[in-house]
C-alpha cells in the first residue's frame, strides 16, 4: 500500500506557484477572504489561506463582517470587491449564518473572480469541459492528487460517494471529462443508493465524500482499489488535549493493508484545497491581464 503524501504534493504546487508569481512584474495576485463571524474551523481555515497567499507572494485582504451582516449588507460587500480592478480572487468562507443564503452569495461573485469554483457558472464549464472556468478547489486537489500519484483513469470505475456540490458533482465531472488523466467510467453513489457495498466494491477508485467518519470498511473495498478520502470528522477522543481527533470517512486501519493506494486524514485531501485556491487566484490574475 502506497499512502498519497498531500502534504507533500501541495507543497511541490506552492513552490511552482511562488517561482510563478516571483517572476511577475508589477501588481502581485490579491486574493479577497471574507469570513463572517468567528466559526473556529472558519477562523483556522482562513488563516492558513492568509499564511500560504503569504508564501507564495499572493496579496490577501482578509474582510471580517460581524455575523449580524444582512444578505443585503454582504451582496453590497461582494459588489465592491467584484468592481475593484485590484482584486483577482474572491472567496467567502463558508459556512456562513443561517439567515445567509449561501447559494445565492456563490452566484453573487462574479465567476471571473470566483476562485472557491461555486458559481452556476463555473460548475456549467466543467461539464461543457472548457477550460477557462475555475473548478472547487478540492475536487481540482483530488485530480492532481490522482496525477501526480500516476493514477490515470482511463477506463478505470470511479465510485464517488457523496453528491454535494463542493465535491461530489464536480469530482465525477472531472473524472468523466474527456481528456488526459480523466476518461473514466462514474458511479456516484449517496444515502438513497440500494446495496451500497455490492457498489463499492466494483470501484477502482473510490472517493469517499460523505462526512461518516469510519463509514467505509474494508468490506465494501476491492482490493487494489485506490481510495481518496475527503472526509475530515472530529471524534471525540479523551486521550487527545483537544479532546478529538480527526477521522475520515474510511476506517484507514481495516482498509489500508487491501488497497493499493490511500490518502491519509490529515495529511491527504485537505492541503490539496489550499493549494489549488492559490492555482486559481494565480489563474484568474492572468486571464485578468489577457482581458
């Protein structure tokens, strides 16, 4: 068993993006991060962004509204930094309050500046294959995940488990695209599916994305399968100083020693996303410059 080293793979990525972004002359890449409200894993997750924009030479203006901002109030907020020629990339953190809709600020961001990959727009592009949209940034991670790791699908039966819109649509979009390192065959599988394991086990590779920790055993694997496991659950665990721990959605101990390749949690899925938020705000500064 190989295990998928994302840590490694994202930081391969960051270093080809600072070299990139060094070699520019003039106005570095400026990624805008709204988060609303203090969410810890909101607060956490858009420090590392700010750390890694860092790093890399990207410009990030990290904008706190409080949680009392009305949709009203945040449009208005989306608008102006849709209007400000001096910012590349837009990406408000999700979740956001429950009187928020948070479908409707997706579509708010204009999709040129869409890096986070949620606008109807966007999502529309990857099934019509055209390139110049931007794709949500883990699906992008497990494609260059898969890539780098020389797993190519061509033929292979790629089973998805999960449908939401942040991963599991685009991801069986992407891997059905007809091009170099896609051209499989996809099953997407979710909790109306009958006889799920008889499912799972066909898979070559299979992509775990439902937010179950330890829902996938070693039963429903084919062996030899890769896994990709999306998922990053908090288990509570007394033996820990934060009185957790965090669990994907494949039992890792029963799965690993009958696959052929696997990705760790943490350390698998998860830096990928950061990484690939910095490929697209790389990206949308460019098309911005051929405009």
């Amino acid at each position: 068993m190989d295990l998928i080293d994302g840590n490694h793979i994202a930081t391969a990525i960051i270093a080809e993006l600072k070299a990139e972004v060094s070699a520019l002359s003039g106005r570095k890449p400026c990624i805008a991060l709204v988060r609303v409200g203090e969410d810890p894993a909101s607060v956490s997750y858009v420090k590392k962004k700010e750390k890694t924009a860092a790093e890399i030479g990207v410009t990030s203006r990290v904008i706190l509204p409080p949680t009392s901002i009305t949709q009203t109030e945040l449009f208005q907020l989306i608008d102006e930094l849709n209007a400000d020629s001096n910012v590349d990339g837009i990406l408000v953190q999700s979740p956001l309050p429950k009187h928020i809709d948070e479908v409707a600020v997706f579509r708010r961001v204009l999709p040129s500046k869409d890096v986070d990959g949620f606008n109807t727009l966007n999502l529309g592009k990857i099934a019509q294959e055209d390139d110049t949209g931007f794709v949500a940034c883990t699906p992008a991670g497990i494609m260059e995940l898969l890539a780098r790791s020389n797993v190519d699908l061509k033929g292979k039966h790629v089973v998805v488990l999960g449908r939401s819109l942040i991963v599991g649509k685009p991801i069986a979009l992407l891997a059905l695209q007809k091009k170099s390192g896609a051209n499989a065959t996809v099953t997407i599988c979710h909790s109306a599916t009958n006889d799920l394991p008889s499912i799972t086990r066909q898979a070559d590779v299979l992509i775990a994305a439902i937010g179950r920790a330890d829902f996938v055993t070693a039963d429903m694997v084919k062996p030899g399968a890769v896994i990709i496991d999306v998922g990053i659950n908090r288990v509570a665990d007394a033996t820990k100083k934060t009185g957790y721990r965090l669990n994907g959605d494949v039992q890792f101990e029963t799965v690993a020693p009958i696959c052929s390749k696997i990705t760790p949690v943490p350390g698998g899925v998860g830096p990928m996303t950061v990484a690939m938020l910095m490929k697209n705000t790389v990206k949308a500064f460019r098309l911005g410059q051929s405009r």
